[in-house]
C-alpha cells in the first residue's frame, strides 16, 4: 500500500502550494494514505483542515535544520510512509536529510522532488555550487525529479541531472472553478476601476523579477503610440517585493491612463470575468499555471516564450508569442489582436479545448502512476 507524505513548508500561497492541495486532494479521491507536512499556521494547512487532509505540523528554520529533519523522519518511521514527496526546494533539503536518518534505521524510504522553476541549478552561488551539487541535486538518495514542463526537464539536463530520473508531469488546474454566477462581482469590479467599453488586457502575477513586468509597462507606454486602436486598458492582478519599482517605471513612462496595479486580491478569480486577453511577459517560467486558468475561462493568450510556455500556449492557434524581454514585439502583438478583434473568439474557442488536457486530475493520476513505478522499479 502507498503511504506518502508531501512536504512544503512555505507559510505563503503560490503556485506550488495549490499545485500541493490539487495532488493531495485527487490522492484523497483514490483513497491513498497520505499526510502533508508544512509549517504551523500556513495557508497549506488551513486549507488542509477545510479539504478534510491530514496535516502534521513542523517548523523548519532553513535548509540544514537537522532537528526538523529528524522530526520528519520519526513520522515516516512511525507512518510507515513509502513516499516523500518535496514540493519546494527547502523541502528538497530537508527531505534528503530526513532520508538519510531513515536509511540509518534500515528503513526503505523513496524520495520524489518536484521541479517548478526553470532556472539553472547553477543560479545558486558559484562558490558554493560544487557542495550543493553533490550534497542536494546529485544525492544518490533522490529516487526521481518531476519536472513540470519539457523546458525544466531539458534544463535539469543540461545541469547533469540523468535522464533517467526526470519524469515530466505537467501541472493541472481545476477546470471547474470558473463556473460560480458572478455577475454582481463584475459590475462590482468595473465599477471599481472605472471599466466601460475598454478592452482589457489582464495580468495575474506576482510582481517578481522572472515575471518581467518591466518589458510589459515598456510594451504598454509603445502601445500608447499606435493611433487608430479601440479603446483599452492594463490591469495588473498581484503584488511583489517589486511593486515600489515598477510605480516608479510607470510614473516615467507616464502610462497610469492605461494601467492599474490592483495588488493583491482574494477575489483574484472575478478578474478573469472582466479580462478580454490574458497578457503575460516572463522571461522564465516553469509553465505558468495562471495560463492555464485563463485558457479554461476562454481568455486569448498575448505572451512571452519563456520557458514552459510555448508548449501550453500554440502561436496563433491560441494565442500570440513574442521573444522575453522584447517589449517592441510584445506591443507588436498586442496592437495586433486590438486591430482583429476576430482573433478573440477563434483563440477562445482553442484554448477551452487545448487546457482539457491540463486537469489536475490528470496530473494528479500521473504522479500516481509514477509512485507506483516506483515502488515496483525499487522494490
């Protein structure tokens, strides 16, 4: 019988977290034993206790926190768990150690690291990259990487990672979660940033660097320029270490009668009912899970190729691509899409039938068939 844990001790709500919750909450389904373990009080754990998943609660202070390692270890000892699952790279850390106190005790234990980023290994520091690379992403103990995309896969390669040990497993979405009646939230919100007949281009994301927010103002203060456009507007949906930054870009490119930061919002979904294009600019991305939500309300896609994201975004099928950190043809796109307005339903209609293949239940029954593997490839 498969017993897993997934460990993910980030106290914040992101992408990886609720890619967490969709795996434990489909592993449910299937009446796996599982537990996830997180930090006290975290989002994870509260929405843990609402979906009914066990959770077990251990502070973890940094990468090398032997104590909390050994405390992971005593609960997969005790549970007799088969599977640890890291969803985050200070989980990856403290799950190698909690192995290797395990294997100690003569206890069979697999170790699965999920892979989100498409940076570089080798982005840690130079000095230290020879220790990290063999202590942490070379250990012998890590049994499989799921690499969320083909383009993180090819990465982890080129870093010297074995082939062998990439599975690519692409995240999932709930498909489902658009379908709630919201029309009071959508006179609510246009009322709210003084929306009419202007085409909006929407923007969910946190106001990170490998978002690349700055080639998306520079591409809105170009797009200024084009004459003849019907009219439109930027609404920017999230916040970031960099939002002081980027008002300041704006405030000099003189855009704010094009643009809004709506910072962060509960109601972040309700967006998506006044968004007519979805517009995204990273220069790095994993694959880009807010994609894959406004592909299943039907959004068109005007974006950068950035990492995964040509390979859930097709150029013009449904949506439009441009190079990162090129703000001119990015501009270019967008001006395009505003001059056609019969591209909005010919992407619209594409994207609801390509996300299908991009369900969490589908991620969520793969990474079961990878466990499985597993446990008969090492028993």
């Amino acid at each position: 019988m498969i017993r897993v844990i997934h460990l993910n001790p980030t106290k914040t709500w992101r992408g990886g977290e609720q890619q967490t919750l969709y795996l434990a909450k489909y592993l449910q389904k299937k009446h796996v034993l599982q537990w996830v373990v997180g930090s006290p009080n975290s989002i994870l754990q509260n929405q843990c206790r609402i979906h009914q998943i066990p959770y077990k609660a251990i502070r973890i202070f940094g990468e090398v926190d032997v104590f909390s390692a050994y405390q992971l270890a005593k609960l997969i000892i005790d549970n007799q768990i088969s599977i640890l699952h890291c969803h985050t790279a200070k989980a990856h850390s403290i799950g190698l150690l909690a192995k290797k106190i395990v294997k100690r005790k003569k206890k069979k234990l697999i170790l699965v690291v999920s892979r989100r980023v498409d940076f570089s290994l080798k982005k840690v520091n130079f000095q230290l990259w020879n220790f990290f690379s063999k202590v942490k992403y070379f250990s012998k103990d890590i049994d499989a990487y799921i690499a969320i995309s083909q383009n993180v896969k090819r990465i982890l390669q080129n870093d010297g990672i074995p082939e062998e040990k990439i599975f690519v497993i692409y995240s999932g979405i709930d498909l489902n979660r658009f379908k709630k009646n919201t029309k009071d939230s959508i006179i609510k919100l246009k009322k709210e940033f003084g929306i009419q007949n202007e085409i909006v281009f929407g923007n969910v994301a946190a106001l990170v660097d490998h978002k690349d927010h700055k080639t998306l103002l520079q591409s809105i203060a170009l797009l200024k320029q084009y004459q003849g456009l019907p009219d439109w507007k930027l609404i920017i949906v999230g916040d970031g270490p960099l939002f002081k930054e980027l008002l300041n870009l704006a405030k000099k490119l003189d855009i704010f009668d094009k643009l809004v930061f709506a910072g962060f919002r509960k109601d972040v979904f309700d967006f998506y009912y006044i968004f007519d294009v979805f517009v995204i600019s990273s220069k790095e991305e994993g694959l880009g899970t807010s994609l894959l939500d406004a592909m299943a309300f039907g959004l068109p896609i005007i974006a950068t190729s950035g990492g995964g994201i040509p390979e859930i975004v097709i150029h013009n099928s449904g949506g439009l691509l441009s190079p990162v950190q090129d703000p001119y043809r990015l501009a270019e796109n967008c001006a395009y899409f505003l001059q056609h307005p019969q591209l909005k339903k010919k992407f619209s209609q594409f994207n609801r039938n390509h996300v299908k293949q991009f369900s969490y239940e589908n991620t969520g029954k793969k990474t079961l068939e990878l466990y499985h593997h597993l446990l008969k490839f090492y028993d």
